[in-house]
C-alpha cells in the first residue's frame, strides 16, 4: 500500500476562502444606489425649502423692525417710505425681477398685486405709490404692515409655480 499512496501522490486539502466581509447581489447594489439618488433629491428639496423659510422670515424681521420705528415715531410718511422700499429690495433681490423694481405708481402695484391670487395692494395706492410725495398720508398702519407680512410667502410661492 504503501508504493499505491506514493504513486497517487495527494496534496493537501484546502479550505475556500473566507467570503467578503458584505457580500451583496447585484439587486442590492442597485438598490442602495436608488436609495442614495432619492436621499440626493430629498436633501435639495429640504435645502430649498429651509432657504425660502430663512428668506421669509428675514423679510419679516425687517418689516417688523419698520413697524417698531414706526411705534417710536409715528411717522406714517417714514413707515410709508420704508415699507415701499423694502419691496423693492423683495422684488429685486428674492423674486429676481429688477425691472419690476423700477416701477411707479399703479404698474408698481399691478406687478405687486400679479404676485398673489387676490389683488391686496389695491387699498393701499397712496401708502406705496404717492406717500414719499406726501407729507402727512393717511392709511391704515396695521392693515398695510398684515397685507406686505403675508405678501413675502405668497409671492414666493407664486414664483416658484410660474
């Protein structure tokens, strides 16, 4: 027996190897990529939409800072003035437009009003159009500083679906 286990001469046996740490099918590769694009989409969504929330409420902020001087003071025709310009600075710097911050009188208000599904700035024509040229104007304070508040999301909003 011995000369047959010599004529075979065996070798030793050896083990597979190990398999990877994470061995995964093609399906679940394709499924994580998937996942990793609508993750992508996800976070620039969010992104989007954090920076409209930031914008809005720094908008906000300096309406309300207007209105506070306004408390001080009680100046109409300084609120008046200082309220038309921060739409100006809304148009031309949020909705991108700076043509349509050039505008005057009742094509100011038109474009103000083209931003929003009602026509809100029409009551107050003197306050946005003629009260720089005024020296005492007469408006409703509250009224005007609510309709320009509720102004800035609705006008982006309008833009965004336009």
């Amino acid at each position: 027996m011995d000369k047959t286990a010599q004529q075979l001469q065996l070798r030793d046996i050896h083990m597979p190897d190990a398999p990877s740490f994470w061995p995964l099918a093609p399906g679940w590769w394709v499924l994580i990529v998937i996942a990793l694009v609508v993750i992508y989409f996800l976070y620039n969504y969010w992104k989007k939409q954090h920076k409209k929330k930031l914008l809005i409420a720094l908008m906000q902020r300096q309406l309300m800072t207007i209105h506070d001087e306004f408390r001080t003071d009680k100046d109409k025709h300084k609120l008046a003035v200082a309220v038309s310009d921060l739409l100006k600075r809304f148009v031309r710097y949020v909705l991108k437009d700076s043509a349509a911050a050039s505008l005057t009188g009742q094509q100011w208000l038109d474009y103000l009003n083209s931003k929003s599904p009602n026509a809100i700035f029409n009551e107050f024509t003197v306050p946005l159009t003629q009260a720089q040229y005024i020296a005492a104007p007469e408006f409703d304070v509250p009224s005007l500083i609510a309709a320009v508040k509720n102004y800035f999301p609705v006008a982006i909003k309008h833009q965004e679906k336009g």
